[in-house]
C-alpha cells in the first residue's frame, strides 16, 4: 500500500506540498526544542511584548515576556500528541465497536446504533468540554481520552459500514466453513480488506483532534499552564492583541497550517484508497 501512495502522489502535487508541511512539524516537535535558545516558561521581564526579530526573539514575545516561537515549538509536541493518541484510540475502539455490532447483529447492532445516535446528537466539543469541567483535569491523558470517547460513534458507524459491506463476500463465509472464530474472520479476514475507508476515518480525526485540542485550549478548559497549548496562546493574548498581534498570528498560523497539511494528506487519501479503486 504504501509504494501504491508514493506512485499516486505524482498525481497530487498539493498531497506533496500537505505532506511536507505535516513532516516539517513532526520535525520541529522532534528536534525543535534543541534548537530554539528559550523555553516555552522562561519570562523576559525586560523584553515583554517585543516584535518578531528583537532582542533575539525570532517570532517577538507576548505580555509576560515568554518567547513566541520557543512556546509554538513545545506547544507542537502536546497537540501532535494529544492529536496523534486520539485518532489511535477512537480508531482502534471505534473498529472494536463498529466490527462486533456488524458482525454480530441484532439486538446487539440495534442497542449499539441508539447508543451512537445519542453520543453523536452531543456535538464533541461540547461533551468534551462538559466532561473535562467536571473532572478538572486537563493533563495530555485525560484530554486524550475524552477526545478519543468524542470521537469514538462516526469511526464506529464507518467500521461498522464497511464490516456489513464486506460480511456477504465469498471469503467470509469460506471461512466460516473451515470453522474459523469470529475474532478470526472480523479482524483477520475482514479488516484487512476495509483498510481504506477506515484509513481515511482515521486521518480525518487526526485533523478533528487538532482543531478539538485548539479549541478547548482557546475556551481555556484545555491543556494548562506551564504545559504550552496553540489554543490558549491566542485566548491568552487577545487582549493585547493591538499591541502585539504577532503573539496571536503566529499560534493561530501553526494551527491552520497543521490542520489544513492533514487535511490535504487526507484528502489524497480518500482519492487514491477509495475513489480510484
């Protein structure tokens, strides 16, 4: 599959383009915090709100003096994280879910459809920031997790889209006539054979997490000080944005720039797993 993506993405110049700037800031989160000269809680007293350029800070500083570009560098790693962690965890339970009702049906696949019609009449930004209010816990785990739960019901309705699509074919029920288990057929029969669609789900919710992450650090219930977060750079510094708009271009910059890289990568994803097959 993945000499067949290199082929495509002759095709697809702007995958090249999405896909660099994806690989740039898996970079810059790797290896960026040996590079910048400031970290993300170090405070300049004598250089607050200085422009990009001065006083040795590349991208300039906000109210309190702290360097832009070091805080965007660290802040990378914890959204790149936490982005990352999600799209894995609603994945991987969402096919667990979504292939057992399939698979099973019946009263099974009837409970676990009004199960998913109420999480998915919960918009996630909503259940995640009702959740994380009344745990008071914003660390990478716990925000990983709840994002994950949030996200779990449109992975678990594609998986289980796929499973039924795939469950009547000949090889299915070959294996069911040599007695192979469930387990067996669902995730080694089966799933192998619904890699594309669910690839595509997949990349999909790595770009959600990122905009989900954002956003619950822009209404301040995201990750918490010292801990860098994009979106709560730019809450942060909105009331000094007259002043000093480069603290909130830069942050608000790197988020667009991640979200729309991913979702261009997801887009040739689709084109070439789904589209053209």
């Amino acid at each position: 599959m993945i000499k067949y993506l290199l082929y495509q993405l002759k095709k697809y110049p702007l995958a090249i383009a999405g896909i660099a700037v994806l690989i740039l800031w898996v970079l810059i989160a790797i290896f960026g915090p040996l590079i910048v000269t400031h970290t993300h809680t170090e405070m300049d007293s004598a250089n607050q709100m200085v422009s990009p350029g001065t006083a040795g800070h590349l991208l300039g500083t906000d109210s309190m003096g702290r360097d832009i570009l070091a805080r965007i560098v660290y802040g990378s790693r914890s959204i790149l994280t936490v982005a990352l962690l999600t799209s894995i965890f609603s994945t991987l339970l969402g096919i667990g879910f979504g292939f057992m009702a399939g698979y099973f049906g019946g009263k099974l696949d009837a409970a676990f459809l009004r199960a998913m019609d109420i999480l998915m009449a919960i918009p996630p930004l909503v259940l995640s920031m009702v959740v994380l209010g009344i745990l008071g816990d914003s660390s990478i785990l716990t925000l990983t997790l709840i994002v994950s739960i949030a996200f779990i019901p449109a992975t678990a309705r594609v998986s289980r889209g796929v499973l039924l699509t795939e469950k009547s074919q000949e090889y299915v029920s070959a294996a069911r006539i040599r007695g192979e288990s469930h387990l067996y057929i669902m995730f080694i029969e089966i799933l192998p054979n619904t890699t594309g669609p669910i690839l595509v789900e997949a990349t999909a919710r790595f770009a959600y997490s990122i905009m989900m992450v954002a956003s619950l650090g822009f209404l301040g219930v995201g990750l918490q000080p010292p801990t860098p977060d994009w979106g709560m750079m730019v809450i942060e510094n909105k009331p000094i944005i007259s002043q000093a708009p480069w603290a909130v271009l830069f942050p608000a910059l790197a988020i667009a720039s991640l979200v729309i890289a991913i979702s261009i990568f997801s887009d040739f994803v689709s084109k070439v797993l789904i589209h053209e097959r």
